[in-house]
C-alpha cells in the first residue's frame, strides 16, 4: 500500500514537471518566432 502512494506521488510530481517544462519549451518556441519576425521585417 506504501509503494503505491510513492509511485502515485512521483507520478504527480512528473506529469507537474512534464506539464511546466512544455510551458517553457512553448514560449521559448514563440520568442525565436517573434525574433525571426522582426529580422525579416
């Protein structure tokens, strides 16, 4: 029964990590896009 909470627990700290790393990935992803916007203009 302990083990299972561990893992539940490390799951949810995971898919947090997951979830927040593809935030910043995005917005990294957005930034060079409006950088390559204004070199063009």
């Amino acid at each position: 029964m302990e083990m299972r909470r561990m893992g539940l627990r490390l799951g949810f700290l995971l898919s947090l990590f997951v979830v927040r790393e593809g935030r910043n990935f995005e917005e990294e992803k957005g930034s060079v896009r409006e950088e390559e916007m204004r070199g063009i203009l």
